[in-house]
C-alpha cells in the first residue's frame, strides 16, 4: 500500500541530481587525496598529500585563521543576533524598519561587499576620513596583520546578522504568547520573561542559528578572498583559500586533500554540536 | 505585545535608528554617490557629491564595456538562478515528500545522505571531474547542477518538516477522490507547501544570484561569465577607476534589491510558518 | 611594396590551407595526437598538391578571404590598453574577411588564468585561439595535445627568430605561438626632474641607488620608491627582474634548479634580489602603506614626481600614458643595479602568445590560421597602435617600433641587446603557490631574505613534486 502510494520515482530526479553531484565527488575526493593529480591522470601517492599539506606555513596559519574566524563570526551572529531579534519584537515602532535594514546587506554579493568595504576602508577611505576628523591616527584596515582579520570578522557578522535576526524573529514569533501572559500574571519581570521563558524555548532556533553559522565561518572564503587575498602575509588566509590558491597553480591532489582536511575539520566540531539535527530526524 | 513605553526607551529607539543610518545608510549612499563621479573625483573617496555628475555616462560606460559583456552576464545569471531554483524547488518538494510520507531502507539511507550534504563542504575538484565527465563541465548546465546539489540538502529537510505537518488523512482522502501518485503530489502535496516554496524562492535565489565561489571553480573564464565573476574581472582591470567600478556593483545589485522591496514580508511569513523552527 | 608581397603571401596561404581542410578534415579529427614531423611532412605534402587550385582560385581570394558566418572565441587575460588593443586588431580582422570574433575575459591574474586555460584543456574546453604564456609554461597544457602546430606556416617568417626559437619545441619542430604582443623590460624607472633637483648621478650599484634613496629622502618629501604591493603581479617585478644577474652568476641555473642540482639559497644573485627588496623596507624608502598601493597610483605618482623611482616593466609607459600623458617624459629608465657597473643588465619578458586549439573544428580551421597570419603582418601593428603606444618590441620582422614612444621605452629597449636575459619562467615553471604572499611579507620586512628563501624552496618543492617532476 505504501509502495504504491509513494512510489520511489518521485524521488529520483532530486536523488539523483544530488547523488551524482555532490555524494559520488564526495566520495571520489578521498582517492584523489591521496594522488598527485592533474585531472587526466592520478598517481597514488598514500597519505604524501596530507603530511605536505601540514607542512605548509599558510596551512598553519589558516587552520588559526579559520578558528578565530568561525568561533568569532558564529558566536557573534547567535548573540547579537538574538538580542536584536529580541529587541525588533519587543512591539517597538520602527521593528519593521529595522528588520529590513540589518537584513539589507545579504542582499549584496560578496565581490560587492568586498570592493565596497575595500574602498571605504582604505587609508584614506572614509572610515579613516572619519577617524582623523576625530583626532584617532588613520587604521590600514585590511592591510594591517593586526587588523586584518578581525575587519574581516567584523565585515562577515554586518553581512550575516541579517539572516540570523531573521531566523530568530521566525523562532520568537512561534512562542505562544499566552505564555508570556500567564508570567505577567505572575508578576515576572522583562528579565525573568527572557530567561525562563525566551530562552528555553528559543532553543532549537539557536542551534540552528549556530550550526549555519559554524558552517559557514569554517568553509567559505569568498568574502576575505575578495577583500583581502588571503594577507597581509598569511594573517586572512583561512583553509578555503588555500585550497583555492593550490587549485590555481594545478596542484589538484594537493588541494584536494586540503578539502578533505577541511571535510574532517568541520564533521568533527558540527556532527557532535549539533544535537539539533539528530532530533529533527526522529521527529520526522 | 501592549504595554507602556518609558521615555527613556523611546530615547533609545531613535538613537537605534540613527546608528542604523551610520552602519547601513552610508556605505550603500558611498556607492550610489561615487557610482556617478569622474575618475579623479571618485578616486577621492569622499561622501560629498560629485563635483559633475556623471551617472549617464558612468552607466553606459559600463553597460556598452566589452561590447555589452555585462548584459550577457546578467543573461546567465537570471538563467542559472531561474533554472536552478526551479529544479531545486521540485526536486526537493518531491523527495522530501516522497522520503516523509515511506518506510524502508532507501528512505533510512537517503536521509543520512541528505543530512551530511547539510554539513559537509562540497568536494570542489573531484565535482569538476563529474562534470567532466558528464560533459557539462564549464557549461551553464554543469553549473546550474552544482547548485542544485549544494542548495538540495537545505531545502530538502524545510520541506520534509512542513509535509510532516499534514496529515495523512489529506492523502487518503484524495486517494479515494481517485488521484494518482503524482497527482497526489502536484494537485494536493505541492499547493499545500507553498510557503517553504517561498521561502526557498526568495532566500534561495539570492544565494545562487550572488554565488561567487562555485562559478569562481566550475565557470572562470567560460564564454558565460555570471554577473559576478564579472565584477570581480573589473575589480581587477580597474582597481583606480572608482565610478565605473561603482556603477557596474550597482546595476548588478539592483535585480535582488527590487525582488526583496517588493518581497520581504513573504520571506518572515514562509520562515514562522514552521520553517526553522528547528 | 612590402604590404602588397604579405597580401599575396596571405592569400597564396588561405587557399593552401583550404585544401588542406577539405582533403585531410577526415582525418585530422580523430588523429589529433599523431606525431609531430609526420604532420608536418603531409602538411607540406598537401600545400605541394594544392598549387594548382591556387593559381586557379588566386584571383577570387587575393582581395582578402570571406569567412562570413564563421564564429571565432578567442580567450585572453589582458586589460586595459591592451585588451582594447587587441579588440582594434580583431575587428579589422573582422572587416577583413566577415568572420565574428568574441572575446572571453579569463582573470587578470596570472596564475588564475594559465589554471583556467590548463582546467579547461584537461577536460576538452578549450576556446580556438587563447594566449598562452610560453616558454617553460608552455609544457603546462601539453602542447602536443591541446595546441596546433604551425611549423611549415610560411608566414612564420614574419616572426624574429628569438621569439619562435622558445614556442618552438625542440624534439619535434611543432612551433606553437605568435606574439600577442609587446616584449617588456624591466628596471628601474625614475623621475628626472627629482633626479635633477637633487643632482643625482643614475646609479651603476646597489649602493649607489640605495645612497640616492638617502639623499632623496633627507633633502625632499619625495618618496624614494614606489613599491606597489597591492597585487601578486606587483610584488613579484623586483624580484624577477633580479634574474639577470642570477643566469650571469650562473647560466644554467634555472635547468640545474629544475633538475633539483642546485638550490635557491646557494645563487648569491638569487639572495640579492631578496636582500634588495628587504633593503627598501628596512632603511625605510618606500611608501607608508606598499599593500595597498596599486600599481596604477604608482605610476601616476612617478610621473608627478611625489615618488622618485619605481622598479617596473616597461608596460608601465602605457598607464603612464593613459593616466598622465603629459608628463610622460619626466621619466627615464635604468637598469636594477647590483654588484657594479661592469656587470649591468635588463630582465625581460617575451610577449604572450597566440596559440589555436589542435582540435579546431574543420570549418574554423582556416579562419584560425588566417587570424594568427593577420596578427603577424603590419596591418595588425597598425591596429594595434591606434589605441595604445607600444612598449617594447613586437618580435616581428619588418615592424619597427612607432616614433612616438616614449624615452624611457628606448632607454630600456637599447639595453635589451647589450645586456638581456629573459625571466626565469621562461625556464623553469616550478612556483610555489604562495609566492607573491611570501615576497610581500620580505617587502614589508616580516620575513628576512634567509627566511624566506626557506619559505620559498618549501613551497617551490611542493609545486614540483605535485608536478612530478622527476627528482622532486
């Protein structure tokens, strides 16, 4: 009976579609690993790839890079994210206003946002024309090895914050609001309603907020790609980009097991933090 | 929620707004106001308005570059970013219906599948060979594919969260009615999800129409540049040439600034309609 | 009387390799990786039996082959001048014969595009005509496979020796390339008039240029060097041009350093260049912020004189041109200086070549090769210099260079025969990927020079082994 209700074949174009581009190449990505590759043929070279890999001094800054960056980002995006959520949904006169501007620059690609903040961060640029009007010293925002990352940091939370506000909003607006009636009653103040009632139910919402975010600050590099290229020195460069440089020279199998590398980096840290995914499978 | 509001938040409210107006108003007005300068004026880097405004000029400039490189570019991407989101909207419907409503193995293995893709970072080199090998490496198809693939897993686990939400009964009911298996899906299942279609819509089509890293591995340098391969080319042909540089960020901004202006409600519904909320 | 012998040689060429499409088409396409000389042979072969068809044809075709409805899509990496340049030489093409050319873009950034151009050639996406560096990096994409051989083209001719010498493979004779175009020369370029306002000698030693450095910098508010970090390409010129004095120290160290017989460490011309760079940084003559100055401001500053020198290739006369052309002659040119004056010398560049794809279509074939003709011929040049001035050599017979070059573009081209080695890479095509990182952190004096030539061998040792080099 269920067969024949729900026969297979309506999910085959998406398996399909999914398995050949993205499961099978997930898969091949081990082999290749471990080869010295240049697309047409693939020597075995064992586990040569990732000794090298390690070897690299970028890949030593990187991996630094890279925690900072995710830690920094994510944890950025959960707390300011909710707060912000919070106070739009706190029944004030410009909420909508506000929900529309912090969401605004999501709507920007990252080569947009990072030409636009490389021009207003220069050292004449008009943060810095700001700074001097204020008597502060000019920064060399993304040229500083001081600096660089953490203009990095601070550039991706302006981008991202609109869609972990967004999602809280989603997940505040979903908590009945009899609930928060019920404590009025009861005399609960504006802190008590937050923890005992927001936050734990606010949850689930905040593991989805944290994994998206975890995700993203450790695998993608665009945005520091086109802001800063990975330097000064290697001060940016996160795993990402060093795969993207060792891929631009041909070194395939190299960069490959950088993926990999980077494949396990995440696995490790998101598989276990994210308790939110196994309970969403058993409730389905 | 009703309640008084003390002087003192109001204070704090407009003071909000205003910070707003310093940390989202004036990066987009430095572009719109250096989008219309002349080269050295632009290269100043100010916020005060164009000594000659030189908008028309700066827009052609950039529209007639290359004999119209980026109107094609604006082709390929509003064709990758329809196509793709039209294959991943009923293709993740469809699974996800499929994989929520059966029992059994398949069902079991795919969703551990579909589970990691959420996590795991795509294979970027050996996904090129696949494409090699299915022919449509470099191509707006192979492309098209890849974002499919990547964006599948997401849109897969709101659907499956929302047809879990509807009854069975709904199906036996029209199984009785006399539909099919498909029109099962496409006349009662697929209406009834619209708004995880939305949703997946609105934030998916962003996310393709601004994708830089996948068109970076699988279409740097095809003859079918997207529209922001192509601003990252200018951003290295003309790293002074601030007004053209501008204008070019803006034209390739605007599709998705006007698609949000007129849908940024639907996106906030279709999310609390049971979306992410975990 | 010299362009109208090219136009009979041209057409004379058009219909020979007519016949050779239509006769051998069959079996070009499968045996595309069939040996070298045997297709030159038949090559020849077939020219021999199609004299007959050209005397016959000669008439119709002499006015300039049609190739209406003939698509071609060339790829190239170049911006600016000479992106417009090339669109100049392309639409008179255009005009010439009715065919269409489009151009692709590829990144401007050298290693993004020659990974580009070796992606697509794995996987069998190569565009009809894209150009290519030569040299060592030529072997990078298998010639023999992905890049048709012009040898037995007769207007090969119109190429200088020097230039096909290095696009011609040695084993088999296969020529792969014509220049795209201009050589480039690097060295030091500085501003007279802060030279002649601090009555500064040009400097024959590094000492010497590291003594005006201190004089421009206590008498004036003048910068002593411009250094133009902001890009890999930038960062890397000092440094490159240095290889002079490396293959006078040593002429066989780019083969010995492929074949792993020596290391970079051990050439004290190789350390030089890293020690000058680092010398810049450390006495303090640069520019406050080197990583974000681009290359462009750099050369607007040089010829305004609020910077006296400025370590670049000769194709920097074009931006000066564009962006300041009026003072275009307040810059003169001298040779990187090193140990003394006897031992004085210019790095160059080769231009970039043309190359068509091996596996053409039939129908295209003879439109390519008309194209690759027409690019050689001074027609072209003519093009070419309607939209920007020359800044070095075509490596083209019979085509001198324009009068209206500027002074510096001369100084630099009388040192190209006196004292002249082309760069490294033209050599030897191990690059670690990190190396424009590496010299930006000597540059601005994170790294000593011994710090990063162990850096530098690492990351080279990397790339070679993943090129399987044999030794590595």
């Amino acid at each position: 009976m269920n067969r024949k209700r729900y026969p297979i074949w309506l999910a085959i174009p998406g398996l399909l579609i999914y398995i050949t581009i993205f499961v099978i190449p997930t898969f091949a990505s081990f082999y290749f690993s471990m080869t010295t590759w240049n697309l047409k043929t693939a020597v075995f070279t064992g586990t040569e790839n990732f000794r090298t890999f390690f070897t690299m001094t970028s890949t030593r800054a990187a991996l630094i890079n890279t925690a900072i960056y995710a830690v920094v980002t994510c944890s950025a995006k959960v707390i300011f994210g909710l707060l912000i959520a919070r106070y739009v949904c706190s029944g004030i006169r410009s909420g909508n206003y506000l929900k529309i501007v912090i969401f605004s620059p999501t709507l920007l690609g990252n080569v947009v946002i990072g030409t636009a903040f490389q021009s207003v961060l220069e050292p004449t640029g008009i943060v810095n024309q700001a700074l001097s009007a204020a008597g502060i010293s000019a920064v060399r925002f993304l040229t500083d090895k001081s600096v660089a990352l953490a203009a990095c940091c601070a550039i991706d939370i302006w981008k991202g914050m609109g869609t972990a506000v967004i999602i809280f909003v989603a997940g505040l607006s979903a908590i009945p609001q009899d609930y928060y009636e019920a404590s009025a009653i009861d005399g609960a103040t504006d802190l008590k309603k937050f923890t005992k009632i927001t936050l734990p139910l606010i949850v689930p919402t905040v593991n989805t907020v944290l994994t998206l975010s975890l995700i993203g600050g450790l695998r993608d590099y665009d945005l520091i790609y086109t802001l800063t290229g990975g330097g000064p020195g290697y001060s940016t460069e996160v795993i990402g980009s060093v795969v993207y440089k060792l891929f631009s020279r041909g070194s395939y199998g190299l960069a490959t097991a950088g993926n990999v590398i980077l494949f396990a980096i995440v696995s490790v840290i998101v598989f276990p933090l994210n308790s939110f995914v196994g309970k969403w499978e058993e409730r389905l | 929620m009703v309640r008084k509001r003390s002087l003192l938040s109001k204070i704090l409210e407009v003071i909000i707004v205003l910070v707003t107006v310093i940390t989202h108003w004036i990066i987009f007005y430095f572009a719109i106001i250096t989008s219309g300068k002349e080269k050295a004026d632009a290269a100043r880097l100010t916020l005060e308005l164009p000594e000659k405004w030189n908008f028309l000029e700066n827009y052609t400039y950039v529209l007639q570059y290359q004999n119209g490189a980026l109107l094609k570019a604006f082709r390929n991407s509003m064709i990758l970013t329809v196509s793709a989101i039209l294959i991943l909207v009923l293709a993740a419907a469809s699974t996800a219906y499929l994989l929520q409503r059966r029992t059994g193995t398949i069902r079991a293995i795919s969703n551990k599948l579909i589970l990691a893709g959420l996590i795991v970072p795509a294979a970027v080199i050996p996904t090129y060979w696949m494409l090699d090998r299915l022919h449509i490496a470099n191509t707006l198809m192979g492309l098209i594919a890849v974002e499919v693939a990547t964006l599948f897993p997401f849109a897969t686990m709101l659907y499956k969260g929302y047809v879990a939400t509807i009854p069975v009964e709904i199906d036996e009911a029209a199984i009785i009615d006399g539909c099919g298996p498909f029109s099962l899906f496409w006349r009662v299942i697929f209406p009834m999800v619209k708004p995880i279609t939305a949703t997946v819509v609105i934030l998916r089509s962003i996310v393709v129409y601004n994708d830089f890293q996948n068109p970076l591995y699988y279409m740097s340098g095809s003859g079918s540049q997207t529209v922001q391969l192509f601003v990252f080319s200018l951003k290295s042909a003309w790293t002074t040439d601030y007004g053209h540089l501008f204008a070019a960020a803006i034209i390739v901004s605007m599709p998705i600034i006007i698609l949000y202006l007129f849908l940024n409600k639907k996106i906030l519904e279709g999310m609390t309609a049971g979306a992410v909320k975990g | 009387m010299k362009r109208l012998a090219t136009m009979i040689l041209a057409a004379a060429m058009v219909v020979s390799m007519a016949g050779c499409s239509s006769s051998g088409s069959g079996a070009s396409g499968t045996a595309a990786a069939e040996n070298e000389s045997k297709a030159a042979e038949t090559g020849k072969e077939t020219q021999d039996t199609e004299t007959q068809d050209e005397e016959t044809q000669q008439e119709t075709l002499a006015g300039g082959a049609d190739f209406t409805g003939i698509t071609l899509n060339i790829a190239h990496s170049s911006t600016g001048d000479i992106s417009d340049a090339y669109d100049a030489q392309f639409a008179a093409f255009e005009e010439l014969t009715g065919c269409r050319i489009e151009v692709e873009h590829l990144a401007s950034d050298a290693d993004e595009s020659e990974n580009t151009i070796q992606v697509r050639a794995a996987t069998g996406n190569l565009p009809d005509i894209w150009q290519n560096s030569i040299g060592a990096k030529l072997q990078n994409i298998s010639p023999q496979d992905n890049i048709y051989d012009l040898s037995g083209q007769k207007w090969l001719s119109n190429i200088v020796d020097s230039y096909r010498e290095i696009v011609t493979d040695n084993e088999t004779g296969a020529v792969y390339a014509v220049p795209a175009t201009t050589s480039n020369v690097a060295g030091v370029f500085y501003n007279r008039n802060v030279y002649g306002d601090l009555n500064l000698e040009i400097p024959e030693t590094w000492e010497a240029f590291l003594a005006n450095c201190e004089t421009i910098r206590a008498e004036s508010d003048v910068v002593p060097c411009a250094s133009p970090y902001s890009t890999p390409s930038g960062v890397q010129i000092l440094f490159l041009a240095q290889y002079y004095y490396v293959q006078n120290e040593n002429p066989d160290f780019a083969q010995q350093y492929t074949a792993k017989e020596t290391e970079l460490h051990e050439s004290e011309a190789y350390m030089r260049g890293l020690t000058k760079m680092y010398d810049i940084w450390e006495k303090g003559y640069q520019c406050e912020d080197p990583l974000s100055l681009s290359f462009e401001d750099a050369s607007v500053q040089l010829a305004n004189g609020e910077v006296a020198m400025l370590v670049c290739r000769t194709n920097v006369m074009a931006t000066v041109e564009e962006l300041a052309g009026e003072k275009i002659d307040h810059i003169g040119f001298f040779p990187l200086p090193d140990l003394d004056s006897q031992s004085l010398g210019v790095a160059t560049w080769m231009p970039a070549g043309w190359v068509a794809n091996k596996n053409i279509s039939a129908e295209k074939e003879e439109c390519v090769l008309a194209l690759l003709e027409f690019l050689t011929t001074s027609d072209a040049i003519d093009a070419y210099c309607t939209k920007t001035t020359p800044t070095g050599a075509f490596m083209l017979n019979g085509v001198s260079l324009p009068d209206n070059v500027s002074t510096a573009v001369t100084e630099a081209q009388s040192w190209v025969d006196k004292a002249s080695s082309p760069v490294m890479e033209y050599f030897s095509d191990i690059k670690g990927s990190n190396m424009a990182t590496i010299l930006q952190m000597v540059g601005t004096g994170d790294y000593t020079p011994d710090q990063a030539v162990a850096e530098i061998e690492q990351d080279n040792a990397i790339d070679a082994q993943q090129k399987g080099i044999a030794g590595w």
